[in-house]
C-alpha cells in the first residue's frame, strides 16, 4: 500500500512539473504581474494570493483573474483593470510590466508608498480610461506622453512628489473630466494649453509653487464644475475670463498671493455654490452683484484688503450658510438683511471696522452656530433671539462697545460651547444658568461692568475649562464654594472684583493648572488642601488680605512655576521643602511679613531680589546676605569706630583727587579698548575654554546666520552673530541669562555667550541630526511619527510660555528651527530671539501686550505647523480652513492607519491655533493633543 502512494505523489509532481512551465508561457499577464510584484515591498502580504495554482488550470483562461486586485471580462481572457490601492505597496515602478496590458481600462495605484519616477511606459496604455496615483511619492517631472492616452476619462496624481513644470501635452486628450496635479511641488505658470480642454468638469492643481499669472484660458472651461488651484503664488488678478464659467459650482483660489479687485465679472456663475477667496491681496468693494449667484452658500473672503461697506444684496443670497469676512478693512453697519438668511450657521467678521448695532433679528431666521464679531466697533445690545435656532455653539463678541446685560437667550443657550464677551461695557448681573449650560467649555467676561458676583451652581457646568471674569470691578460676591471640583477646570480668573471672603478648600482639584485671584479683599488662610491641585502650574494670590504662613503643601506640587504671594499679610519663613522645587520660576513673597532665610539654591538666587522686598526680616540671596556680628556696646569701641571712620574719610578725599586726574587723562584711552573688550558667559560645556579659544573659531559667522563651529577642544557648537547697542546690553544679556538657564528636552541649549559692546556670539549645542523640514519626506505618512513629533514641539513650545517667567516666546517657529537630537527627539532651536529685543523684558509682573502677541503667534504658527505635518504639506500656508469636513478628508487620506476620530481632533487641534477668534494657549493646546493615543506612544 505504501508503494502504491508513492507512485501516485511522483506522478502528480510528474504531471505539474510538465504542466505548470506551459501554463506559465501561455499565460503573459499572470507572468507580467508576477514580475511587478517581484520588484515591490509588501509588507502586510495583500498580494499574497499572487501565485500559479498547484493544479492544472485551464489554458484560455488567465490565472490573475483570480487574484485581489485583478479585474478582468466575462471569459477571463482579458485583464481590464488593475487596483492595487491602499495595499501598503513600496518600491518604484520599472514599467516595463505593463507592456502586455493593452487591454487595460482601469489602472488604480492610490494610497501606496511609490516613489522614485513614475514609468512613461504606461502612457502606451491606449484604452486606458482612469488613471489614479494619489496619496503617493512619485518624485521627478512627470513624464511626457501622457497624450498617448487618448481614451483617459480621469487622471489623478493628487498628494505626490512631483516637480518641474506641469505637463501641458495632457490638453490634447480629448476626453479627459478630471485632472487633479495638486499637492506635489510643480513649479511655473499654468500652460495656457489648460484652457482647450473640451470635457473637463474638475481641475485640481492646488498646494504647488506654481507662479506666474492665471491664464485667462481657463475661462474657456465651458464644462468645468470645480476649480481649485489655491495655495500657490500668482500674479495678478483673477481674469475676468472666468466669468465665463458657467457650469461652474466651486471655485477655491485661497491663499494664492493673487491681487486686484473682485471683478463683477464672477458675479456672472450663477452655479456657484463654494467661493474661496481668503488670504490674498485683493482690494476695493465686495461686489453688489454677489446676489446674482443664487446657489452661493459658502462665501469666504476673509484676511485681505476689502473696504467700505456691506452691500444689502447680500440678504438675497437665500443659500448662504458660510460668511467669512475677518481680517479686513470692512467698515459700516452689519446689513439687517443678514439676520434673513436662513441657512445661516457661521458669520465671521471679526477684525474688522464695523459700526452700530447687530441685527437684532439675528438668529431668529436660521440656526446660526458660530458667530464671531469681535474687534470691531459694535455697541448695542446682545441680539435677544441669537440662540433661538438651538445650535449656537461659539459667541464671540469681545474688544467692541456692547452694553446691556446678558440676554435670557444666551442664559439658557444649552448648545454653547465657547462665550467671549470681554473687553466690553456689558452690566448687570451674571445671568448664566449654569444647570442648563452642559456643553460650556470656555467663558471669558472680563473687562465688563457686571455685579452680583458669580452663580454659586457654576460647579454644576460639567465641561467648564476655561473661567475669566477679571477687571469686573464691581463683581463683589465670594468665591463658589465648590469651584475648584469641576472636573475639566483648567484656568479660573477673578483678577480685581472686589471679591471678599476666603478661599475655598482644594479637596477636589483635578485639573487646574491657573489660579488669578489677586487684588481682591480675600481674607483668611490658603488651605493645606491646595496639595490635592496636582497639576497647578501659576496660582496669583497677590494684593489681598490673606494671612497665616505659606503653606508648606505647595512643594508637593509637581510642575508648579509661579507663586504669587505678594502683599499679603503672610508670616512665617519659606518652607525649606521649596529648595526641592525644580520646576520653581518665580516666588513672589513681596510686602508680606515673612522672616528668616531665603532658601540657599540656585533657582532662588537667580530671581529677581523685587520678589522678596518688604520683608525686614528676611535674608538671603537675592537679598542681602545673612550674617550675625558681635558688637562690644562700650564708649572705647565706639571711639576706636569714630577714629577708624575719620581717617577713612581723609583717605578717600586725597583718592577723589587722585582719581579725578587719572580719569581725565584716561578716558579715552578706557573708551578705546572697552569697544573691543570681550567677555563670556557660558552656561554649559564651555567652561574650560577663554574667550580667546571662542574668537580663534568664529570666521565663519559674520552673516547672522548659524553656522557649525568647531572649538579647540573639539566640541562643535552652532553660532549666530547679533548686534546691540551699549545701551542695550544689559537688558539683552540679562533676556539671553535667562533663555541659557532654561532647560527642557525639547529645547536646544544655549550653551554660551562671546560679546563685546558691539555684538554678540551665541553658542548653541550643535545637533547634526536633520531638521523637520528635511524629515517631512521620511515621515509622509507614519502618523504615529507625526503625533510624536507634534507631541514634542507642543512640549517645549508649552515649557517657554507657561513654566517660564515672564513668558518666553518662540518668535520663529517652523519646520526650520526643529532640530533632532541623537534619539530622533525634537528640539526647538533659535526660540526667545525676537522677544529680548523688548524692554518688556524686565517685567517682573504681568505680561504685557507684546508678549501676549507674540504668544498667540506661536500658537498660531503651531497650528500651522500641525496642518502643515499632518496634509504632507497640503495646507503648509493655510490660516483658515472654511470647509473643516474637507481638511479632515485630507488628513485621513494622506496618513496610514489613523485610529478612529483622530484625523478630526487632528484638524480640530490646528483650527483652534490658527483661528485667531479663539485665542488659544497651549497649556490648552497640549491638553488637547495628548489625547492623540498616537502621541502617547
């Protein structure tokens, strides 16, 4: 029996032995796929069923037919298309494998990692009708040719790498209807040869360098339904050529450096439905004729240069949903019309020099849900009914003349999410039913005339982050005695309301890391409970009444940076646990009556001496030294002390004089050599080198630019070059102290300081390793990569605005100034240059208005950078994104294996930085972040 199976195996074997050599050379298409996969990566095995049968097949018939991806006719015997998206593919493409498939209809090679050229040879695919590459890196020009493909329908090459010139033969297919270049790096104009397409209804050449003028060809697209060729850097204006299109529904031309006026001639698409105009130069009027587009419902032309006023004819546009008008030159009433439109959800002005009142019908008509007016200058009263849709979400009224108190409809609006009401001159009561405000995250009435104090339910809104009613100087009340259990609170401010009172106990404090309560008439003890406030990184106790002794519990606190404690009726000494405080930038204990000693370390010493004054009874560094003298109370000591002082009196008269001359004949001679007197001061690594050894490496940096120096001792260091004036060196030097003892991972160090009373040498630790804008094509599209590195800049940027005192503003942030270090960690580099160029500085209080703006312009810039990472590059110049669905398509759609919701509270996190409506920090930022479980990793 044995025998008898052993005979049949080695016949089988026999059989396919003989068979499969044939079936292989009959069958060119199976052997041609074969090929191609042999030269691809394939990680995750999608092609894995890519295989000749162990078993006869049938000679007419092709064996791929049967493989993933292959689609092929009726009787099999022809492969009619090829889809290989989204099957994690690597490697480059030879071409030479697509010979065979002449038949080929459909080729599908999206959402893979190709790089390298992209193969001409396919361009001999005659009947080829859909052609789809995106979400790739194919890199060089894209290859002549394209032509050949005279039956193409579609051709998409969205999200690549492309460079050069873009292709002008592609015009001569005839059929073409869609033709997406956008998001590679194609330089030049536009060909003129664009305009001559017959069929084409969808043209995409966004997020390039293209330059040059838009060519009036364009308007000749008599099918064209969608245009976006945004993100670029035109010259000129928009051709009136393009009122000619007249099938046209959308039409993106954002941030494309484009000039002029909106011509009337647009006025003429009457399907349009989306138009986007934002971040430009564009000048002059909004057109009245904006009413002939009855379709319009998204109209953004926001962050130019517009003037005068509102035309009324924008109430005819029954459609609109969207107007964004911010940043511009806008002046006049807001036209109360706007309050008619019933499909409005969004209307943004703000930033601009509008006057008079809102329409008081707005919100009545349509379900409105973001809202922003601010910084205009608007006075009235909140509109009554602007709630009344039920799905307002974002109010945002501040820095106009509003008066009046809060209306019942924002009371009880219970889809709020954010209010920002401050900087106005709204009275009455706090009328806020806290029970219904379920979704409210983010409160701001400060620098308002409101009394009454606050509600003593506000621990009932669930969600609250973010409570700011300071400058309301008549507030009174006390503080909610339940405030700090809200689970989500983050920042609570009460600067000068005249509250009275004592502080409630900490027994709940989860989350609160910003505590301002000072110039107030608090009284009483601060609570040993204030331990519980685990992430409490600023409390400002300041100018009140407080008693008892500085709670010892406040160095259990683990990222604590700033105590203010000053002017108070505090007693005792300093804890000594707060020499433990590594995180410690600044202890204001100032006009209080605490004695004793300073603690003897360094984070105490380097502070500013005004932060322990009016204390008599304190010593230590940055104070006078303490020290105990033994005094003999006896007329012989104090005659030998009378004596001794005479004759020092006599000595130093005879050096005056003797001074005097010398300085006379001096003088200059000191001038001379103190203009090229160099000194140092090194913070790290440098200690064993003279400033000699410095100057001896420094040729190369006279540009102001960083270059790599290498020491004597070897050590390479990165230096740049500034200038000061002599009267600027101490503000300077003391701003550059401060930027070499800070210390975080994700910051470079400064390690030194080489200057005389010209300029300065600064010597950065030099980090070889890349930066991020030569790594964005290494990570295209690891998300998991993206999230840490994000993670990181948010670290080091959130550690100079918040753990530093003042505030240190980056000034610079882009991929540029992202270095990584030995462990692929990112550092920011060259950060708090702008900022010690201010004598704002020196302060050793508050922030000031210079800080703040340069604060929110590195949020700002974050936000940026985030989209910029997150799009591969898509929305680099992006500063407001109208259609949020669309940025949250591109996100997913340029990164592999994005879990569920993160692709939205990606594009969520880089709005909230670049809408300047909302003012973010990036305390809050960062809080946001760490919920990508990708950065946690």
């Amino acid at each position: 029996m044995e025998m008898v199976h052993t005979t049949y195996y080695i016949l089988l074997i026999s059989v396919f032995c003989f068979v499969n050599p044939c079936l292989s050379s009959a069958d060119p298409f199976s052997n041609a796929l074969l090929s191609l996969k042999s030269r691809l990566v394939d990680e995750s095995n999608n092609l894995g069923d890519w295989v000749f049968p162990p078993v006869p097949f049938s000679w007419r018939k092709i064996v791929a037919c049967s493989w993933v991806g292959v689609g092929c006719d009726e009787s099999s015997s022809k492969i009619v298309s090829l889809d290989l998206s989204s099957k994690n593919l690597k490697g480059s493409l030879a071409g030479d494998q697509f010979s065979v498939f002449a038949d080929l209809l459909h080729l599908n090679l999206s959402h893979n990692l190709f790089s390298g050229r992209f193969p001409a040879a396919i361009f001999n695919l005659s009947s080829l009708r859909t052609l789809d590459i995106r979400r790739n890196n194919f890199s060089g020009a894209f290859p002549s040719g394209v032509s050949n493909l005279t039956n193409l329908v579609v051709l998409d090459a969205f999200s690549n790498s492309f460079s050069g010139h873009l292709p002008s033969d592609v015009a001569a297919i005839e059929f073409l209807e869609v033709l997406n270049f956008a998001g590679s790096y194609f330089t030049g104009p536009i060909p003129s040869q664009y305009g001559s397409f017959q069929n084409l209804k969808f043209l995409h050449l966004g997020g390039n360098f293209l330059t040059g003028g838009i060519p009036g060809e364009l308007g000749n697209l008599k099918k064209l339904s969608h245009m976006e060729i945004g993100y670029n850097s035109f010259e000129g204006a928009i051709p009136w050529q393009f009122g000619n299109l007249s099938s046209l529904e959308y039409l993106d031309i954002a941030g494309a450096n484009i000039s002029g006026l909106i011509l009337v001639e647009l006025c003429n698409l009457t399907n349009l439905r989306s138009l986007f105009l934002f971040r430009n130069l564009l000048v002059g009027e909004i057109p009245s004729d904006l009413s002939r587009m009855p379709a319009l419902s998204s109209l953004d032309l926001s962050d130019n240069l517009l003037s005068g006023s509102l035309p009324e004819s924008l109430s005819e546009l029954k459609n609109l949903s969207l107007l964004s008008l911010m940043y511009n030159d806008l002046s006049g009433p807001v036209p109360q019309g706007i309050a008619q439109l019933p499909n409005l959800d969004t209307l943004l002005i703000w930033n601009n020099y509008f006057t008079g009142e809102l329409p008081q019908d707005l919100g009545r008509f349509s379900k409105l849900k973001h809202v922003d007016v601010s910084t205009n200058f608007l006075y009235g009263t909140i509109p009554e009914g602007i709630c009344s849709g039920g799905e307002l979400q974002n109010l945002i009224m501040f820095s106009n003349n509003f008066s009046g108190s809060l209306s019942p409809s924002i009371s009880n609006c219970s889809s709020l999410v954010r209010l920002r009401l401050e900087d106005n001159s709204f009275s009455g009561e706090i009328s806020l039913d806290f029970h219904n405000l379920i979704q409210l995250s983010h409160v701001d009435l400060s620098r308002n005339k409101f009394v009454g104090g606050v509600a003593s339910d506000i621990d009932l809104a669930f969600n609250l982050e973010y409570f700011n009613v300071s400058y309301n100087l008549e507030l009174g009340g006390v503080l909610p005695e339940r405030i700090w259990s809200l689970s989500n609170l983050q920042n609570f401010s009460m600067v000068s309301c005249a509250l009275s009172g004592s502080i409630p106990t900490f027994e709940l404090c989860e989350s609160v890391s910003v505590i301002e309560l000072q110039m107030n008439n608090l009284t009483g003890e601060i609570s040993p409970s204030i331990s519980n406030c685990k992430d409490l990184a600023n409390i400002d106790v300041s100018e009140n009444s407080l008693t008892g002794s500085i709670p010892v519990e406040l160095a259990d606190l683990p990222v604590i940076s700033i105590i203010d404690l000053s002017q108070n009726c505090l007693i005792g000494s300093i804890p000594s646990e707060f020499r433990n405080l590594s995180s410690l930038k600044l202890l204001n204990i100032s006009h209080n009556n605490i004695s004793g000693s300073i603690p003897s370390t360094k984070i105490f010493e380097q502070m500013d001496r005004s932060a322990f004054q009016g204390n008599p009874g304190l010593c230590g560094l940055p104070l006078v030294h303490c020290h105990h003298e033994n005094w003999i109370p006896n007329r012989l000591q104090f005659e030998i002390q009378k004596a001794q002082k005479l004759a020092w009196i006599l000595i130093l008269c005879a050096a005056v004089v003797v001074f005097i001359l010398s300085a006379a004949l001096g003088t200059l001679f000191f001038r001379r050599i103190r203009k090229n007197r160099w000194q140092m001061t090194v913070f790290e690594g440098l200690h064993q080198l003279t400033t000699n050894d410095i100057l001896r490496s420094l040729s190369s940096t006279d540009d102001g630019s960083l270059a790599k120096v290498v020491l004597p001792t070897g050590m390479a260091v990165l230096a740049r070059r500034i200038e000061w004036q002599p009267d600027e060196i101490e503000a300077k030097l003391q701003a550059l102290i401060r930027i070499g003892n800070t210390r975080h991972k994700n910051l470079t160090k400064l390690l030194g300081i080489c200057y005389n009373t010209t300029f300065a040498y600064l010597l950065y630790e030099y980090l070889p390793f890349g930066t991020l804008a030569e790594k964005m094509t290494i990570i295209q599209k690891d998300w998991e990569t993206k999230c840490r590195i994000l993670h990181s800049i948010g670290r080091g940027l959130s550690f100079l605005h918040h753990y530093c005192y003042p505030s240190i503003p980056h000034g610079n942030l882009k991929p540029q100034t992202v270095l990584f270090d030995e462990n692929m960690e990112p550092c920011l580099s060259e950060y708090g240059l702008d900022f010690f160029t201010t004598k704002i500085l020196r302060e050793t209080g508050g922030l000031g208005s210079f800080i703040n703006e340069k604060l929110q312009m590195d949020v700002r810039c974050f936000g940026e950078l985030m989209l910029e990472i997150t799009t591969n590059g898509r929305c680099r110049n992006a500063s407001v994104i109208s259609d949020k669905e669309r940025l949250i398509s591109v996100v997913a759609e340029e990164n592999w294996n994005i879990p569920d919701g993160e692709a939205n509270l990606a594009v969520e996190v880089a709005l909230l930085c670049t809408s300047s409506s909302r003012r973010a920090l990036m305390q809050d930022v960062m809080k946001l972040l760490s919920k990508l479980t990708s950065s946690s990793s």
